[in-house]
C-alpha cells in the first residue's frame, strides 16, 4: 500500500511525497505555486509510470543511483531517492510502477492552504 501526501512547503509551494506502508518516500516532487498543478502532477504519475520512456536513470557520481520520472513533454513529474546500486534503483522503480497507480491521496494542507506572500 502506498499514499500520495500533499503538503506545504514554508515558502508556500505545494509538493507530494509518495510513501510506502514502511514509511519510505519512494517518490517526491519539486515545489508547485498552485496546489491543483500538484494535484494534476499525481494524476499524471499514476498513468505515466506504466510508460518505460518516461523513466530516466541517472547516476551522476557513479556511486548513487536514482530515477526521474518524466512527462511526455520532458517536463520532470518527481525523482526517487537515492540508491546504492543500480539493481536497487530497479527495484525502487518496480515497486512504483506497481504501487503508484492505485496509492490513496491524502491531502495534509486541507486546513491550512494558503500561499504565503
């Protein structure tokens, strides 16, 4: 099981971590000015993991690894954590394939949502 948790970052920007039954974020995003483009982002993810291409492996140190997930338009939807090999990262990106698309919403700024200016 899984859940997409919405919340607020002090700078006012809405972002969604995507966290497994263990407490693991398998899956972040950057920072959104709208929360409904954040909201839009998990939609995308949901569908977009079952696409191999929207994935992009890296490994700029040679000693992590990690994945980014993309939209069609290369616009970057959220990067996993790092990883120690590249059979973990693997793993990391089964298991969000697997658990993405059916994961709850949980919407932690439902009270508290405004942008701070």
């Amino acid at each position: 099981m899984a859940t997409f948790t919405v919340s607020q970052r002090i700078n006012g920007d809405f972002q969604y971590n995507l966290e497994v039954s263990n407490g693991q974020v398998i899956l972040h995003s950057n920072g959104y000015f709208e929360k409904s483009d954040c909201l839009a982002t998990i939609e995308l993810v949901r569908r977009l993991v079952a696409v191999d291409a929207a994935f992009e492996c890296l490994s700029p140190s040679g000693d992590r690894f990690y994945f980014i997930l993309r939209s069609p338009a290369g616009t970057i939807l959220g990067m996993s954590e790092r990883f120690f090999n590249a059979p973990a990262m693997r793993s990391g990106m089964a298991s969000l394939k697997l658990m993405a698309p059916a994961a709850s919403l949980v919407d932690s700024t439902a009270l508290t949502s405004q942008r701070h200016t």
